[in-house]
C-alpha cells in the first residue's frame, strides 16, 4: 500500500519553493495523528460501555454492544494548491484497546492548509486476500466463500426480541458479494471527507463515529429482520455502506 508518490514530493517542493522563496521561511515536514471517538447519538461510548450499556436505534430496539473493531485507510490531504498527499498504511481500531484509539501517519507532510479525507474499509485494489498478516492475526479477514480479502468493521452485540429476550447480532460490513453470482463484488469502503485541516506542529486530528447512524440513516434498521448472516446478504451490505456514510465527522484540530 505504498501510496506516497514522488511526483506528489517534488511537485509539493516546487510550490512550496515558490510560496516561500522571498521571505526565506523554511517549512519542516511533520507526523499527523488521528485520534478517534464514539457516541451514541449524542451519548459518549467507550470501552466501559462495552457489554454494560443498552441504546435505543431509530426502530426502537434495545441494543447491547459486545464488540466494535473497524479499519481505516487512504489517508488523502489536498493542499491549497491543489496537490494530493495520499498517505501510506491503514489502522485497526478497537474500542476495547485504548491505544488503538489513536494512530500517527507513518509518512511526514508539509504544514499547510489541506482538506482532508480517510477511508472507512479497504478499497478494491487495497482489499486483497491474506496480504496483511496483523490483520489476518486479529481474525479480521473474510472467508474466501464471501469473497475473501477482510472487514471493513466487526460491531457485535445484542438485541431484545419480541419476547425481551437477547438476541444476537452481527453487523459487520465487509465489500458486497453476491454467492448466487447475479451482481458483481461491490466496493462499498466509503471515503469519508472531513473538510478543512490546518496541519502544523504536533497536529491532532480528532474524529468521531456516531454508532447511531449505522442504524438510521437513511435505511431505518430492523434487528428483527437484519441481525445475523448478514455477509452473505449483498444488499445488506450496499445499505451498510450507505448507512454508514453519516457515521463520521471531523469534530476538531489540535496543536499540541
């Protein structure tokens, strides 16, 4: 997934050049990290929630979650000028490991104005199979029956039934495979653009998922009809994806 283009690098360097070159400013690359955050339509979620908590979706299910892990990609800044920087590498968060919470870009980046955007998920080229051995290790791979290559998040709990009693659900999205062989894979990683990111000294770029979303938004989601075997469900997980469209937001930028 080396995606950091040498012609991004001296193109970057001759506007930069030009930017600078009357006053003499010298402009040092630096790290950027990503920190993450979750809420429940306005309620805070953290790992203490984790199989303690009950939340209500739009249908009115009352849902508890017993695991969140999802992957992030294709970390892409465009400078004011115009000029792309995709990022290299992915990251892995789980709600349960704090530390994952947070992740620093591997490659540097001229401070500047930028808009931003990450990927939820793989995209195609990206999603290949067996290729990411700490993902492999984590469990986080798909079955090559279901198309092979990995999640792009595992969110797994329970839901109450018509009877009260708790009921499991998998909702985990992966990319669209039709077993029956109607309808094409699908890519359905989402690029998520999150605006405008001043990136200086020790930038700290805070991004929040609303769980909630998943849920509602714009396909109302009925538990007792969509809980477990959804993998295997292609149009399952073309609502998914466009569910989870809504689920991500740039909540601030800090310089520490």
């Amino acid at each position: 997934m080396k995606k950091f283009y040498l012609i991004y690098l001296f193109t970057f360097a001759i506007v930069f050049w030009s930017c600078s070159k009357d006053s003499d400013i010298t402009l040092e690359p630096v790290n950027i990290s990503l920190n993450f955050s979750h809420t429940w339509n306005g309620q805070e979620v953290t790992s203490s929630a984790i199989d303690t908590s009950r939340f209500i979706n739009e249908n009115g299910d009352d849902i508890r979650i017993t695991r969140l892990r999802y992957l992030i990609s294709d970390i892409v800044l465009t400078h004011e000028s115009g000029v792309d920087a995709m990022l290299t590498g992915y990251h892995l968060i789980d709600i349960m490991d704090d530390e994952s919470l947070s992740y620093s870009t591997a490659d540097e980046i001229i401070p500047g104005e930028y808009t931003m955007s990450i990927r939820f998920g793989f995209n195609n080229a990206d999603n290949q199979d067996g290729i990411y051995n700490d993902l492999n290790t984590a469990s986080f791979d798909v079955p090559a029956q279901l198309g092979g290559g990995y999640h792009y998040m595992q969110l797994d709990g329970t839901y109450k039934n018509s009877n009260n009693d708790d009921d499991p659900y998998n909702y985990h999205v992966i990319r669209a495979f039709d077993m029956t062989g109607t309808n094409e894979p699908q890519d359905t990683s989402i690029k998520i653009s999150l605006g405008s990111v001043t990136v200086g000294v020790n930038t700290q770029v805070n991004i929040q998922m609303d769980l909630y979303e998943w849920f509602s938004n714009p396909h109302l989601w009925d538990l007792s009809e969509l809980n477990t075997m959804l993998m295997s469900n292609y149009d399952a997980q073309i609502k998914m994806s466009q569910n989870g469209a809504s689920a991500f937001s740039l909540i601030s930028i800090t310089q520490e």
